[in-house]
C-alpha cells in the first residue's frame, strides 16, 4: 500500500494564475492550471484550505462511496432515497458528462452557476499561496455550497482511490465500498490486493462500512480491521437477492434492517450497487427507512449513461461509460439481457485503459464495432490504437474518419430501424454523442 503522494505530471502552468473574469467558463479553464498536475493524490493541501475555509468537520451527516465501477449509480441512489425521506440532500458526482454544474447538486437538482462562481471566489481567496488540482478545487466547492445550502447529509463520490484522494478529507458517518477491480494502476497499483486497501481507507474507525459484492480481497478485510471500522458485509451482516428486477433485502446483525423488503431495480443500475445505496440510507434513518418511500423513489431513478436507453431514428441507443475492463464485461452482461438484434458499437477511451480487454469483451455480444477521438483531451488513446484493437477482437469496421460526428454518421448510415447502436466508454464519448443527438432534435 502506498503510503506517499502519487503524482501525475502534465505541461501545465507552474505558477499561481490571476483570478479570473466572473464567468464559469473561464474559472473552469483558470482551475485547469492552477496546478502544475493534473492528479496530485494527497490530502495535505486540500485539507488545509479546507480548515481554513471552515468546511471540514461537515456540518452535516455524510456518505462517502468508493470503488472501481458502480461509484455514480450508489451515490444518485443514495440521495434519491434520502430525498424521499425529506432529507435535504447534497450530491457529489465526478466526472461530469455534458456540464459541469452536474458534479454538485442540491435535492437532486445540479446547482446554477452564481453559487457556484461564489463557491470559487471563496476557495481562491482562501487557499493564498496553496495549489489545487481541478478535482481538490471541485471538492472544495461541493463542500462550500453543501454547508451554504445547509444540507442534512451529504452524498460524495471518491474520484480515484480512496486514501489520498481529495474527498477522503471528509469523515464520513456511512461509507460504501462498490466492486474492486483493476483501473488506474499507475496511480493505485497492479493488483486488486494492492488496490482494496486503497478503497477501504474511507472508513472511519466505529463507524458502518457497507459492503456489497459477495467477494473481495483478502487486503481490503485486514485494512478495515486496522482502522476498527464497523463493516456491513451483504451475505453477514445482511443480504440481498435480486430477480426478475426485484431486489430483497434480508434483516440481520447491527444497524439491522428492521424487516425484510423487497424494491425495483431501477432500470440500467446493477442490483448490487442499489442495495449498497439502500443499506447505508437505511443506517442513516434507522427506524425512519420505509419500504413505499424506498420503492416510489427507486421506481423514477434514472442515472445518466448507466446502461440508458434511447430511441433515436427507430434505433435502439444504449448509452453507457463504461470505461475500463470490469465496467465493458457488466454492460455486455446487460446487452445480452436484451433481445436479440444487430448491433454495432462505438468505443472511445482514455489510453491508460485496457482497451484491448473491453474489445474483446464487446466482441462477444456486437457485430461490428468503431473506434472514435476524443477531441481536446490530452489523455484520450489513439484511435487508431483502439481500432486495431477492435480489429484484433473481430469486430472493426473499416474507417476513414474517425472524428465523432463522422463515426456516428457511419453507425447511423450502415444501421437499419431496429438495429441497436451501443455508445461507451469514456465520460467524453458519450458526452460528445449526446450533443450530436441535441444538435440533430434541432434539426
């Protein structure tokens, strides 16, 4: 387990920037170089602002959810039941996929540009001489405009890892663990041994840890013990099944279900993450949780690109970020739920995955797959890389362009009405298709 900074270093300014005009546009561009790295894994200076800033310890109760994939649906879950028990709620997602006011979020509404060019001003009057990385300054945000809005709790994601990573500044009353699986090696480690404790390192000792998935290394259980967490594990402490898009959950142990229930899976979300979501709600309202609240707010969940459904043009499109080895294998798990029909993928990823092993997992439920840039991103992989990836797996389609709007021309043009067209991987993929079926409602 790593026990120093991890940095990832790009060609970005060195030094402070000026405070920008007032427009979030430029204070986004402003907080992409204000540090020198992109990543910067460490709560050292992100702490400290926030002491200064008078945002940590929260003045509100909160969950805090790690984990390789599931991270996103566990915390739109979360929140929803919480909102439907009349708890004001404070959301805190990232990536974004179409705008940035998407990451922080208030009763389930993302916030308006003032309050978050507010949030910024306060942070970059606070934090003098101390650099923060894009994501550290984000953070800082949600926190400012949860404690201004007076949340009662407060519902965050860890962007990458666990440990060292800026959301990990808050000492949350419930933490969840979702699934571990290989991503971000460069930063986390190559093994998923090395990765769990990296995880389990948001909890907190005497408090509940939800745990999900029947398994998970041996590491992530000896670095819970060490912290004295109080650890919820489905299949011990309680359980959960799921069938036909119905999911029970079973009493039993501390912080104990008061009966057993039985929910809808929300439509696209995997029944694991959603009874993550339901367990730790559960902690925090105790003898308050109620099945019909549960159930209403679960029946009109929606999570943006898990696994989403459109009709365009009478074809089928699944929108999905999918975006490493672990997430490609569940979204073909779904796709082959569906019935039958031909389909052809799109796949555009950050070159630090392993898009060979997400080719060869789309391999076994597509006909034919193409590769896309990702414009503008300096961490996006070649798509000519991906494509001979694709084409290793069996499933490439000849290209000539492969600029977003020409490969989603293509799949519009070589599909049939009926046929299923599969968006996925990075956040951007998916992002950059959104806005080309926006700009052709338009007309």
């Amino acid at each position: 387990m790593a026990t120093q900074p991890l940095r990832m270093t790009t060609e970005k300014a060195t030094t402070i920037s000026r405070m920008p005009e007032r427009g979030l546009g430029d204070w986004l561009t402003h907080l992409e170089r204000i540090h020198p790295a992109s990543i910067d894994l460490g709560l050292e200076r992100v702490a400290r602002v926030a002491r200064i800033m008078g945002l940590v310890p929260l003045s509100c109760r909160s969950v805090l959810v790690a984990g390789t994939n599931g991270k996103g649906s566990v915390v739109y879950t979360c929140d929803a039941v919480l909102r439907a028990h009349g708890q004001r709620t404070g959301r805190y997602t990232s990536p974004h996929l179409e705008h940035f006011n998407e990451r922080i979020a208030v009763d389930g509404a993302p916030v308006g540009d003032d309050i978050l060019l507010e949030a910024f001003e306060a942070i970059e009057a606070a934090r003098g001489e101390t650099t923060l990385t894009y994501f550290e300054f984000s953070t800082l945000a949600a926190l400012w405009v949860f404690r201004e809005r007076a949340v009662d709790v407060a519902v965050l994601e860890i962007g990458l890892g666990g440990r060292l990573d800026a959301a990990n500044i808050v000492d949350a009353d419930v933490a969840v663990v979702t699934s571990i699986a290989l991503d971000h090696q460069q930063w986390l480690g190559d093994t998923v041994e090395a990765i769990a404790p990296e995880k389990a390192a948001i909890a907190r000792a005497g408090r509940p840890l939800v745990l999900a998935e029947a398994q998970y290394p041996a590491a992530l259980f000896a670095t819970l013990k060490d912290l004295e967490a109080t650890v919820l594990r489905a299949g011990d402490e309680w359980a959960w099944s799921e069938e036909e898009g119905i999911l029970s959950l079973s009493p039993g142990g501390s912080f104990s279900l008061s009966r057993p229930m039985s929910m809808p899976v929300p439509a696209g979300l995997r029944a694991a993450n959603v009874a993550a979501a339901l367990r730790a709600a559960a902690v925090l309202l105790g003898a308050a949780f109620d099945g019909d609240r549960t159930r209403a707010a679960l029946t009109g969940l929606r999570v943006p690109a898990r696994r989403e459904i459109r009709v365009v043009d009478d074809r089928e499109v699944v929108l999905d970020v999918a975006h490493n080895p672990a997430a490609a294998e569940a979204l073909v798990e779904f796709l082959l739920s569906l019935p039958r029909r031909p389909t052809t993928a799109v796949l555009g990823v950050m070159s630090d995955k392993d898009y060979a092993a997400m080719a060869r997992s789309l391999a076994t439920c597509v006909d034919g797959a193409c590769a896309v840039a990702i414009p503008g991103i300096e961490r996006a992989a070649d798509p000519e890389t991906v494509w001979r990836a694709l084409d290793e797996a069996g499933i490439a389609i000849a290209q000539s362009d492969f600029s977003m709007e020409a490969v989603w021309r293509q799949l519009q043009n070589g599909s049939a009405p009926g046929d299923r067209l599969v968006v996925c991987g990075s956040f951007h993929t998916v992002a950059g298709i959104l806005e080309l079926l926006r700009a052709d409602s338009r007309g």
